[in-house]
C-alpha cells in the first residue's frame, strides 16, 4: 500500500512539473543535441528502437517510450537525424507525462 501511495505521488509530482514545461522549455531541450557526435546519443539513450538510413546519406534514429499514469496509457517518441555523424536535428511527439520521464540531456550517460 505505501508503495502504492509513492508511485502516486511520483506520478502527480511528475505531472506537475511537464505542465510547467512549456513546448519551447522541451524544444531548448532538444535543441542541446544539434551538432554533437553520434556515438554521444548512443551513450545516453543506449540502441535506437528503430532507425532508418535515407537515400541521401542522413539516418533517422527513435526511440519509442509510454508511460503508465492516472489518465491510463500515454505515447511518445524521440527523434534524431543524424547527417555524418553529427546530429542535426532533434524532436519529439507525443504526451508529456511520458516524455518527461524520458528526455535526457547529452552530458547524462547510461551506466555501462
């Protein structure tokens, strides 16, 4: 029951703060990926769930997340087009409550 009544909280808590982001605050975020190395996305996000390399050389990379929350299921996905090996665009689609949870900056780094 205590369990319960912590995820509850995390949830509200969670909530709470992606209504105080604003689309901007989330494309700032984003926009801290444009011009860094490939292999530092790898880094943070670990393998892509999908990618796909365009006819033109550029690779689209995603990664798909959903969050369990009091409003039942929500969807998003992160985005990066990758042009060499630089990063030159980074977006996302989706619900905030589930993008929230998972929008990491460059300088986080996955524990190996």
């Amino acid at each position: 029951m205590k369990k319960n009544k912590i995820i509850l909280c995390i949830s509200v808590l969670l909530l709470f703060l992606s209504s105080c982001m604003t689309t901007k605050d989330f494309n700032n975020y984003m926009n801290q990926w444009k011009g860094l190395d490939e292999d530092q996305l790898y880094l943070v996000y670990g393998p892509p769930m999908r990618s796909q390399v365009l006819k033109d050389g550029r690779k689209l990379i995603a990664y798909d997340y959903q969050h369990a929350g009091l409003d039942g299921v929500t969807f998003c996905e992160v985005n990066f087009t990758v042009e060499g090996t630089k990063i030159i665009d980074a977006n996302y689609k989706g619900d905030y409550p589930a993008l929230v949870q998972h929008l990491q900056s460059p300088n986080s780094r996955r524990n190996p």
